[in-house]
C-alpha cells in the first residue's frame, strides 16, 4: 500500500497548481508501514495482556465427541483485530484501485487490485461461513480462509513477476522495461 501511494502521489502532484507536493518530499507513505504495524502491535498487546486466548473443550456441539477449540478470550478485542485487518485490506485495495489506470512500467496496481479483491472476498465470505458452522468444521473453515486469502495474494501479485522472470527472461531486461513496443516489434518481426 505504501509503495502504490507514493506512485500515485508522484503522478497526480506532479500537475501544476498541486499544494500536496510535501506529502511526497516528507515521505509520509514510508511511515504508514511503522504505524500500521504499531497499532496492531498495540491493539494485540492490549488483548493479550487482558484476556488471552485459552484452550477450551466442547462437549455438545458433536454427539459423543469432546472438541478441543481455541477460545478467543476477549471477543471484543477479537473483533477489533479483524475490523482492523478490514481497514487496512480495503485500504490496500482502494489505493491500488485508484492506482490501476498508471501506466504499468510505474505501477502494480492492477496485480494489486486483484489479489486484495480475492483477499476481501475470502474474509467476507468467511464471517457468515464461520458464524453458521459448529465444531470441527469450524476449524477448516478458518483454516480455508487462511490458505486462500494467502494464495490469492501470493499467487495473484507474485505470480506474474514469476512468470516474467522464469519464464519470459527477454522481457525481464532494462530496454525491454523502457521500450515494451520495441521489443514486442522485435519479437514478431523474428517469428
């Protein structure tokens, strides 16, 4: 996120008439990383230091079994978690969407765009999936969520670099970066 706001910064400051230049001199986006992630510390440390998970068991959400769960301790403090890693994914997604119109050679915003949309999607999906569910499936569904909303931003933001740069080498060059039209001219005037 802080990458792509300091790219859109530098493409709509740049106009004439723009007062917001000192956002991008001061470097403002470089410290948007140590204050997300302050919070967040902060916000867990609250939550740890005043009612941490626990081990729990339940004994009549399956007949005959006994399920040992995690219990979340603090459901309040749960929910500010999660509301607060919602935040931080729509605002992710809401900078690169602004951001998916600049040229490419500038941006990632595109590969962005969609793997925080696959991101928000797995955890929207997830809050009414786990609120119904009971008991083990419980746990695979969490687990699920995981794994997914991981692959989909791994997958869908590293994956085209891997693809540039294992499969497609020509392309992975500093002309080919500068002049994508020329090497594309050079690549079917050889085929």
């Amino acid at each position: 996120m802080a990458g792509t706001l300091t790219v859109i910064l530098a493409f709509n400051i740049t106009s004439p008439g723009k007062r917001m230049k000192w956002l991008l001199v001061s470097r403002t986006p470089n410290y948007l990383i140590p204050i997300c992630t302050l919070i967040q510390l902060t916000t867990c440390g609250i939550w740890l230091g005043t009612s941490p998970p626990f081990i729990d068991t339940h004994t009549n959400s399956e007949h005959g079994h006994i399920i040992i769960v995690c219990n979340k301790g603090s459901v309040v403090a749960f929910y500010c978690i999660l509301g607060y890693l919602i935040f931080l994914a729509f605002g992710s997604f809401t900078v690169a969407f602004l951001a998916r119109n600049l040229p490419d050679t500038f941006s990632e915003a595109k590969f962005l765009t969609f793997s925080m949309l696959v991101f928000c999607s797995v955890w929207i999906t997830f809050l009414p999936v786990y609120h119904s569910t009971k008991g083990r499936v419980m746990v695979a569904v969490e687990v699920f969520s995981i794994l997914a909303s991981s692959a989909g931003i791994l997958g869908f933001f590293f994956g085209p670099k891997c693809y540039i740069i294992l499969l497609r080498p020509e392309r992975n060059i500093l002309y080919g970066f500068r002049n994508k039209t020329h090497s594309t001219y050079n690549q079917a005037s050889e085929g």
